[in-house]
C-alpha cells in the first residue's frame, strides 16, 4: 500500500510543471520546460537557419564567403553573416540558452535591451505589487497582491479571494497615469499598448493603474479588470512600468 502511494507520488512529482531539462541545439544549451506547454511566455522559438546553399555572401556587409571567410548563423534571427558582422556573443534568455550565443548587431542589440528586463523588471512582477482590483463593472473592489507567477504564465491576485489571470488570455492592456491636473485625481490618461513612447522612466506621467482585457478558460465573453495602486503608491508605479515593459516584448512576439 504504501509503496503504492509512493509510486503514485512520483509519477505526480514528474509531472510537476516548474521541471526544467537541457537540451543541445545546433545554437547551444538550452534549459527549457520539461513539459512544452509550460513556456513562459517571454520566451521566443529558434528561428530556422538560412540554408548554407542560400547563402553565398554575408547578409550585412556583402563579404563573399570562401574557405577563408567563414558563414556563421545569427542564433536569433537565423540569418548569415561574416565573423566580423555576427562575432558578438550575448545572452539570450528568451530562447532559454545557458551560456551567450553569436548574434548579429541588430539581434544582439535587441537582446541588450532586453536583458534589463530580465534583470530589472522580472524581478519587480515576480515580487509583486499591492493595488485595489476591481472585476468587472462591479461596485466592488478589494485590496490584493497581485504578481507574476514563477512560470511566468499568470498573474496572481491574492486578498480575500484569489484568482489568476493567463497572460496568454489578456487581449488589451492599458496603463492608467495620473491626470495631469492638481485636484483631477478621478481623471485618468489612457495609454495604449503600442504607444511605448508615454511611459519612460523618470518621465512626468506616473503609472497609477492598468486596465485589462481577458478571457478566462472557457469563458465566451471578455473580463475586465482594473487595478489602481493601494497605498505605496511608488512601488506600483514600479510594478506597472515593469509590467508595462512586459507587454511590449509579449505583443511584439505575437506581432511576429
Ligand atoms: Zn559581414
Ligand atoms: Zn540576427
């Protein structure tokens, strides 16, 4: 009986979404899920390598390739190039790679810009902010803690009550600012997602609240929520700006 139950205990434990496993592509390391479906989803697909009969000069500087002039392949968006125009090595967590990998200016570019994310503002969901939430169109709303989940796949909001949002799930997302007028607190400046330009750091506007769109499993209609900063009011603006940086780099994955 008991040997049973252990038996059933592993089998269960092996299936515990959070596994990671390494796997060796022609790009490098990987340490990605154990299990496909629990892909955070920051993370991007290796791209499909330009064939070598395809590529007879460097798709930068148009240098011939010989046996002299080597080809090498851009890990992140596949295409060729000379040693000189694709010699860096930078990290590249969304492709989950351990070690950093050869990329092209423009890709490694992309990615330095990225690994503030992952070194900033991943930091700050994960931790979590304090907000007011609304559900809906309800007269209700209740203070909750609201988060990233380790996978990265939801947000938690923890109060009285719990429920999760599925990042994959939200259509819209819009960024609540401060009205700009003293004594106009109620009035609120809406941003939308592609407007990236509005919420720079240290600029004036101050996040102050986040909007979204989203259908829950199984649902047929969108939900609403609305989460507008509790009482440190600072740490939220932080929150929102980091989730703010978080939407762009989901939608323009989807984009492409
Ligand atoms: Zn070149
Ligand atoms: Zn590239």
């Amino acid at each position: 009986m008991w040997q049973k139950e252990k038996q059933l205990l592993a089998g269960k434990m092996s299936a515990l979404p959070d596994g990671k496993k390494l796997v060796r592509s022609p790009s490098g390391l990987r340490m990605v899920p154990e299990n496909g479906a629990f892909h955070s989803p920051f993370s991007l697909n290796e791209p499909q390598w330009v064939p070598d009969k395809e590529c007879a000069r460097c798709m930068q500087c148009d240098t011939k390739f010989d046996f002299i002039r080597r080809k090498h392949h851009c890990r992140r968006c596949g295409r060729c190039f000379c040693d000189k125009c694709c010699s860096k090595k930078v990290a590249l967590p969304r492709m989950c790679f351990v070690d950093p990998v050869r990329q092209c200016a423009q890709c490694s570019l992309a990615s330095q810009k990225e690994m503030e994310f992952y070194d900033k503002q991943l930091k700050v969901l994960l931790g979590g902010g304090s907000f007011v939430a609304t559900l809906g169109t309800s007269e209700k709303s209740e203070t909750m803690m609201c988060r990233l989940s380790n996978n990265h796949r939801y947000l938690f909001m923890d109060g009285e009550s719990h429920f999760e949002v599925e990042l994959s799930r939200i259509s819209s997302m819009q960024i609540l600012t401060d009205g700009s007028s003293p004594g106009e607190s109620d009035i609120h400046t809406y941003t939308s997602l592609p407007d990236t330009q509005y919420l720079s750091e240290g600029g004036t506007s101050r996040a102050s609240g986040m909007l979204l769109h989203y259908k829950p499993m199984g649902a047929q209609d969108a939900q609403q929520l609305k989460v507008e900063a509790a009482d440190d009011r600072k740490a939220a603006a932080l929150w929102l700006a980091a989730m703010h940086k978080a939407a762009k780099l989901l939608y323009e994955a989807r984009d492409h």
